[in-house]
C-alpha cells in the first residue's frame, strides 16, 4: 500500500504480545508514530497470545502485525505461517527478547516471497522500533536488527550451519537417546546415526573436544552433553522444541514397542 493509499484508506494494525505493559507500549508507540505521519488508524486491534492473534487476524485482515514471538499457546513464528498462507502480503515486525537460532531458523522457512517483514529485539530503544516500523510500513522496505543479522550469517555458513536432519538428531540427542535408539527412531543405519553425530560435533564444537583430549590426555567432558550445551548457548534449542520431541519420542515409542510412559 502506497503513503498516498494509507492517508486516504487508513491503516489496520494487530499488536500480539503476552505482556499487557509491553503490548500497550507498542500500541502507544504505533499510535504516536502513524500521527506523527498523518496516517489514520482504522482498526487497531490487541492479542494477548498466538491463537488470538491468528483468529483476530483472519477476520480483520490486519495491514500491519507487532508480534512477539514467546507466547503461550501459539508462538509468534507458528502463528505467521498461519496467517502468511492466508495472507501472504501481510506486513510482520517480530519484536522478540531473544535472537535464538531455533526462531530465525523457523523463521527463514516461512516467509513468502511477497512478504515484507522484520525482526527487532526488545533491548532495542524505541527510536530503533520507531525506525523498524516506518521502513515496514511506509517505505515497504524490511529491517532486520544486526545481532539477528549475525545470527542469519551463521545460518548461510556451511562450516557451522545445521540442515534439518542433523537439527533432528539433535533433539533426539538432547532428549538423552542412544545413537542406536536415534537409528531405530529416524530409519536410518547406526552409522548415519554416528555420522550424523559427528557432523554435529565438528560444527558445533570445532574440534574442541579432540583438541582437549589430545592436549591433557584425558577426556575433559562428555562431548554429547557439551553439544546441547553448545546448542542451547547458540539458541539452536528451546524448551518448546524439547517438549514437542519428547512427544514424539513416546509416540515412537508405543508405536514401535508398545510402551506407554
């Protein structure tokens, strides 16, 4: 929509944030700025979760979305691929605490070609939100804040990147299985199973854990547990990926041997 659509039509926001303080800091802020702008505002409309922010969304069909992404019931990033399949020209700012691997990673596999969208953190000030949310609506241009844009660097990098299998294992290794119990899990030889490990080991960790052992002579941390660590520390994992994995990990299991824990 040109600047010259948004002064005669007006503009139809949706702020998502589980926070009320936050959520109404957003909207104040929109507010100031769109006047600022001499933009009429004509329908603004507040979500207190992911679930609300779609079933709101779908029916108004928002020009704009502040959206947070850590809320209960829905987070932002599945809430997006919602609404983006319906709507694919929908404008999304994320305005998220964390820049976690795991979310800009999601994030990368939804969003539609014709979508302009961005990804702010909330330790951000306000002129850089103010900043963020005039590129997206007025200039129609997206904006991505550097600590995200690292992140999204490190995803190209083929050294350190991890594909979707690997990412797979991972869980499973998080979630505490044996590389035999991940073989028998994912269908694939005990040898995939231990490359895939390796894999994992190589780019998260660097050779670190070789590099110990030769040096001191003795294995100075159990390498499994280190790459979670790793994994955490990068954002590569949340919690919510650990409980969805451990879901389908005892789906596996009453599948394929009848127990039920």
């Amino acid at each position: 929509m040109s600047i010259s659509q948004l002064h005669t039509d007006g503009i139809k926001i949706l702020v998502a944030e589980d926070l009320a303080t936050l959520r109404q800091h957003g909207v104040e802020m929109l507010k100031q700025l769109l006047e600022n702008h001499k933009i009429p505002i004509k329908q603004l409309e507040e979500a207190a979760d992911g679930t609300e922010a779609v079933r709101k969304a779908k029916s108004s069909k928002p020009d704009f979305v502040l959206m947070d992404i850590a809320m209960p019931n829905m987070n932002g990033i599945k809430a997006a691929d919602e609404l983006w399949k319906e709507l694919p020209t929908l404008k999304i700012l994320f305005w998220s605490q964390y820049n976690h691997e795991a979310y800009i990673r999601e994030l990368g596999k939804i969003v539609p070609d014709e979508a302009i969208h961005g990804y702010i953190l909330k330790s951000e000030n306000d002129a850089t939100l103010t900043k963020a949310i005039e590129l997206i609506i007025i200039e129609d241009l997206p904006y991505v804040t550097s600590t995200v844009e690292e992140v999204r660097h490190r995803l190209r990098d083929k050294s350190s990147a991890i594909n979707d299998l690997e990412f797979e294992t991972l869980l499973d290794i998080a979630i505490g299985l044996t590389d035999k119990a991940i073989a028998q899990k994912e269908h694939i030889s005990y040898r995939g199973a231990q490359n895939r490990l390796s894999n994992l080991l190589s780019k998260l960790l660097k050779g670190e854990d070789s590099y110990l052992k030769e040096s001191t002579g003795i294995e100075i941390y159990n390498p499994r547990t280190r790459l979670v660590f790793e994994a955490f520390r990068r954002g590569l994992l949340t919690g919510e990926d650990l409980e969805a994995q451990n879901k389908d990990y005892k789906s596996w299991l009453f599948s394929e041997f009848g127990y039920e824990s």
